[in-house]
C-alpha cells in the first residue's frame, strides 16, 4: 500500500493544476469538485496498475487484490481531498473539527467540562433530558452549517438539500458526541 501513499512529481503537478477549480468551488459550494477530481486523477493513475505494474489487464485480480484496489483509491480518495485542504484552509477551519468525530482542540475541552454533568444525568437516568439540552449548547457554539460551509454567509437561506445536510451532519454529531461521553464514562 504504500506506493499508493506517496505522490509522484507529475501527479502534484496535475493536482497543482486543479486549485483554481477547488478554490471556486469552495466559494460556489459545488460539493461535486471531490468526486470529479477523484474520478479524474484515478482514471490517469489506476491503483490497480500502481499496486500491480506488470500485471497485464486482461488477467482477473482476486478477491483480496480487489479489496487493496479498493481500500487504496479511498486512501487516494482521503488524501487528494487533505492535499487541497491542507494547502488551501478555509475561514474558520481552526475552530472547527477538519471532520465530523474528529474533535478540535476547544470542542473537547467543552466536552470534557460536561463530563460530570454527563455522568451526574447518567447516575439519575436523567440522560434523555441531559442530551437534547446538550446538543442544542453544542451546535449553538458550533453550528453545523458553519462546519459544512465556512464560506457561507449566515444570513443565507439554505436550499432543501443542504438543511438535510445539516440536520444529517447534527445527527452525526450527536452520535459522536454520545461516543465521546460513552468513552469518558467507562474510564471513571
């Protein structure tokens, strides 16, 4: 897997070549930029032939080839997406997670200081009325929205589509949020 990791000169290059295109649908909010540019760049470099040069195309891979093939385009498909991100942070990209269940440094340390209210709702069975209250305080200091579109002024209203983004991302959240206590919990 590792020949999968590592960038070639030419395929910077064609990545390079692409930060106009990221960049303008940052702005735009096209949520399409990853999966055309992961398309693009795995038609010009198949991990099949990364992983297995001289193996010619017309020979089946087997199942476990099949499964590197694909585990390595979504370790390609992670990394191009970290490749524009991290060259290129968007406003507000420090205050929040990079990615859902991922915890930026302020989100767990207000986490942490809801841990003895966590536990003091769960040593009560008081947790249904502990977690709504909790994420409704949580997404006040971190809205959602603002997580899935730093760029978008708040003001705008948001197509259908987008509020079912976000409520699917608070519902992700939520579950993660769950986890973290989860986790707190059973090592007190």
């Amino acid at each position: 897997m590792d020949r999968v990791r590592d960038w070639t000169i030419k395929q910077v290059e064609w990545l390079d070549d692409q930060t106009e295109l990221y960049l303008a649908s940052v702005q735009d909010d096209d949520l399409s930029f990853f999966s055309t540019v992961c398309e693009q760049f795995l038609s010009l470099w198949p991990v099949r032939e990364t992983l297995w040069p001289s193996k010619p195309e017309y020979q089946h891979l087997t199942k476990p080839e099949l499964r590197c093939v694909y585990r390595g385009e979504d370790l390609l498909k992670s990394r191009i997406r970290a490749f524009f991100e991290d060259r290129h942070p968007q406003a507000g990209a420090g205050v929040l997670a990079t990615r859902i269940g991922v915890w930026s440094n302020d989100q767990r340390e207000w986490l942490k200081a809801h841990v003895s209210l966590y536990l003091t709702a769960r040593r009560n069975d008081e947790l249904h009325i502990f977690r709504p209250s909790l994420f409704e305080n949580f997404f006040r200091v971190w809205p959602v929205r603002q997580f899935l579109w730093p760029t978008k002024p708040a003001w705008q209203i948001l197509t259908r589509a987008e509020r079912r983004c976000v409520s699917d991302g608070e519902r992700e959240f939520a579950l993660c949020i769950i986890l973290f206590f989860d986790r707190a919990f059973s090592l007190c």
